[in-house]
C-alpha cells in the first residue's frame, strides 16, 4: 500500500482530499499540530509542529511517505496577505521538501496561488502570463516554487505545484465571500457586496480536492491552476445566492474603486489536457451543497437556545 502525507489536512481543502485518497486505497499519514481526530478513522495521525524542523525531521524518516501533498500555509483571513508568517512557512515548507526527498520520497505537490500572476486580464497561463507577486504571502509562495522546483530537478524528485484561485464550499472560514453572503441572508440582513464589477475563477472545494488528488498521483511536474476556467463576476455571484435563497431583495450591489485585478480568471489546459482532470460540480450544484451545509450549521447552532427554552 502505497504512503501518502499529508499537511494541512484538517483545513478547508484538506480535509477533502484525505477521503479522496482513503477511498483510492493508499494509506493517509497526516501532520499536524491541531487537533485531527474529526479525520476519518483510517488517517493516520502524527502530532508534530511543521514550523518546528526538530520535530519534522523524526516524524518524516519515520513515515518514509512516496507520496506528499502539502496544503498547511498560514491563511486567516483578512491577515495571511501581509502576515510574517509567511516567511516562517516558506522556510518551514523548504525544510519539509528536504526531508521529504531524504526519506526516500518520489512525487511532491505543493499549493500555490493565483496571486503569484501580475493580473493579467486574458486566461491566466501557467506558461505565458508574467508571475508578479506583490503581497508577502503570494512572493513567498512563488519563492517556494522557484526553490523546490530547483531543488528537485538536482534530486530528481517528481514536483507538481497547484495554483489555487477562488475556492467555496462546506467548512470555509465564515469571513468569506460566500459564506458571509450566505449567513446575512439565513439572518434576514442586506448584503452589499462593494466590487460587484470584479470577475473572478470560482471553483467547488470538493472539485479542487479532487483536482489535487489527480495531480499527485500522475506524473505531470511544473505548475498547474487549480480552477474551473469559467469567468463568473462577484455580483451575479451574490445575485445568484440571492436568488436560490429567496432574498433578492437584500442584495445591493456596488462598483467601488479597488487595487485588486479586475479579472482572474485560469486557462485550464493543462489541468484539463494533461492532468485529465475535469470539474464534477457546476457553479450552481456547488452553490446549492454550500447553502444547504451552513442551513445545517445555523440550525445545529440554533437548537440548545431553543431546547433550553422548551426546558
């Protein structure tokens, strides 16, 4: 049975990819400093801190994984851009590669981001748009890249890296875009979304989970988006939920001038072509799994208030 690590596997996309890879038969191994024990059963589970290589170096030699997918990055919303923890994680993530190759591992995909490109209005190629990272977060992880992708080439490692552009589902952080819309409108409060005008690459996370797990069991090396490829603007993104949800009357929508790149949408053939990967969800189905899941969660969320009120 063939071993696969994998780092940030509690996380957003995490999580997904771990049953992905259970129910293809290879044995999980995970890394973690936090709590994993709501990972399926059949994980197996490493306490350790990746910032720490102390404890790395140990945990690695003694998994010997062939296969590793490297997710964990510092991401709390509204602060991870300029964070210095970026820098902790770049090297913290260059000293994982190493330990990785020394152990005897085969094949690596790391996660990288679309904000490593220079805004570019056309499809976003991984093999002609300019890279122009301008935030901490985004130049450390093109540094990653640049470095592992070095790295392995003189060690003769397999390396694939998955540029991730606009991700929603089930478990995302509540500050997001979609999970913001959807909970204003389950609480009856007018949305505005202030960049209507922007178009962005919207893709399910259970699609982008997918889309990493095809990427690190085939032998396609270099940089990859992670994407749908389909142009959706932020304000029929809203209008959308809106409309599914019944609360069209609380959306209002704005064109206010921002820094952010009008358009970031991906070109996909390589995903698509090479990788052999293809979206099972559309944006509508997507959407549907996501209001469905925090319609649970603030119902859940709701019931001990109202037990304690029928007691």
């Amino acid at each position: 049975m063939k071993r696969v690590l994998v780092t940030g596997a509690t996380g957003f996309i995490g999580r997904n990819c771990v049953s992905l890879l259970l129910a293809k038969g290879y044995q999980v191994h995970v890394v973690s400093s936090r709590d994993t024990s709501d990972l399926p059963p059949e994980t197996i589970r490493h306490r350790a801190d990746l910032l720490d290589p102390a404890q790395v170096r140990p945990v690695v030699a003694r998994i010997r994984p062939e296969y590793l997918l490297h997710l964990a990055w510092y991401v709390v919303p509204g602060q991870y851009m300029d964070s210095r923890e970026n820098l902790s994680w770049l090297a913290a993530s260059l000293h994982l590669a190493r330990e990785f190759a020394e152990a005897g591992g085969k094949r690596l995909v790391i996660a990288g981001t679309c904000a490593e490109y220079d805004g570019s209005d056309g499809p976003l190629s991984e093999v002609a748009t300019p890279l122009a990272p301008v935030s901490l977060y985004s130049a450390c992880k093109h540094s990653l890249h640049v470095a592992v992708e070095a790295f392995s080439r003189q060690c003769g490692l397999s390396f694939a890296w998955g540029r991730i552009f606009f991700v929603f589902g089930p478990n995302e952080p509540s500050s997001r875009l979609v999970p913001g819309v959807i909970t204003a409108f389950l609480e009856a409060r007018p949305f505005t979304c202030r960049h209507a005008h922007l178009v962005r690459d919207f893709l399910y996370v259970k699609d982008v989970a997918a889309a990493f797990v095809q990427l690190l069991l085939c032998c396609v090396e270099g940089p990859v988006n992670v994407a749908s490829g389909v142009a959706t603007g932020i304000g029929s993104l809203v209008q959308m939920i809106a409309c599914k949800m019944g609360t069209a009357d609380l959306v209002h929508l704005e064109q206010r001038p921002t820094s952010e790149p009008a358009r970031m949408v991906a070109g996909n053939a390589r995903l698509f072509e090479e990788v052999g990967w293809r979206p099972a969800y559309t944006l509508d189905m997507g959407l549907e799994e996501t209001i469905a899941w925090w319609t649970r969660q603030q119902s859940a969320d709701a019931m001990p208030a109202r037990q304690k009120s029928n007691g």
